[in-house]
C-alpha cells in the first residue's frame, strides 16, 4: 500500500484545481498555520486513488504470478522429460545387459575352445619335440659308436706305426728316423736318391 501515498502526492501536485476541492492546505491563505498543519497530516482520502492504486498493486501481484506460473510450468516440463530420458536409459540399459551376458556367454565359449586347442597344439608340440629329442639321442649314440670305432683305428694304426719304428722293423729305421717324403705329383715319378744329402 506505499503506492497509494505516492499516487496521491504526485496528483496532487499535477492537478492543482483538486486539493482545493478536497480541502487540502493549498487553499487561500486566510486559514490559520496551525490549522495548515493539522490540515497536512491528515488529507481527506481520495476513494478513486486509492482503487488506482490498489489495482495498480493487484497488477504488479498477478504479473509476479504469472511469471511464477510461467516458471513452474518450465520446471514441471524439465521434470517430465528428465524422468522420460531416466526411464529410456534404463529400459536399454536393461536390454543392453541382457545382449551383455549372451556376448560373455560367447566369450567363455571362445575362450574354452581356445584353451583346448592351445593344450592340443601344446600336446603336438611336446611330442614333435620328445620325438625330435629321441631322434637327436639316437644320432648322438651313433656318433659314438663311430668315435669309439675310428678311435679303435686310430690306435691300431699307432700301433703299426710304433711297430715300423722299432729297431729293425724295416726300411723307416736305417740310420735313424727318415724325413718324410712329399707325395708326387700326379704324373710324376720319383727316383730313389732325389733327396738325400750329399
């Protein structure tokens, strides 16, 4: 109700002919200044500013309102769809948990035929290798066999050679050790006598 006072002023004062008719202190000077006073404090209501104001307020009330309603209508709307997307993403999320358990389902099957064909291939592979090894042992027993054998010559033929070096074992022993002779050449003959030293 402060804009009741404030329309009353302001009309006051641009409308100098009504405060007259009211009685306010404007009127000719003949009156007393205490009377002024008095006449001041305490102006005859105005029954038509005071409805102009009272419906200027209720205008100001139901603009705010409407503005309140325009608000909550936004809100309640804002609701509505959030609760829309919220029942949305759990409904795929439902069904996307559903496609999840079939893809882990898939997977395990995978998984599983993975892990044999792995113990399979590692089976194969533990067997090549086994026969492989068998294959090398048996190899390495044959190397040795012919080391044993060539070792067995090879002390036959130190043997006979230790027999030819022996005094008056033939030809090698005469005056000592020969030097030996170089192999001819193909096609070439050599004569008894060619290297010895004068």
């Amino acid at each position: 109700m402060p804009s009741l006072g404030r329309s009353a002023t302001t009309r006051t004062a641009a409308n100098p002919k009504a405060p007259a008719e009211a009685g306010d202190d404007t009127a000719p000077a003949a009156k007393a200044p205490g009377e002024a006073a008095a006449a001041k404090t305490a102006p005859a209501p105005n029954m038509q500013e005071r409805m102009a104001g009272l419906q200027g307020w209720m205008a100001e009330i139901e603009r705010k309102q409407a503005r309140m309603t325009y608000f909550g209508a936004a809100a309640v709307l804002i609701a509505i769809l959030a609760a829309g997307a919220a029942l949305y993403f759990g409904i795929t999320a439902k069904n996307d948990s559903g496609d999840a358990m079939d893809d882990l389902d898939s997977l395990e099957t995978k998984v599983d035929g993975l892990a044999r064909a792995v113990n399979q291939s590692t089976k194969e592979t533990q067997d090549t290798i086994n026969n492989s090894i068998s294959q090398l042992q048996s190899s390495i027993a044959d190397l040795q066999k012919k080391q044993a054998k060539n070792a067995a010559n090879f002390s036959t033929l130190q043997s006979q050679v230790q027999a030819l070096n022996r005094p008056g074992a033939g030809a090698l022993n005469q005056g000592g050790a020969a030097a030996p002779t170089p192999a001819p050449a193909p096609g070439t003959t050599t004569t008894p006598g060619e290297n010895a030293t004068p």
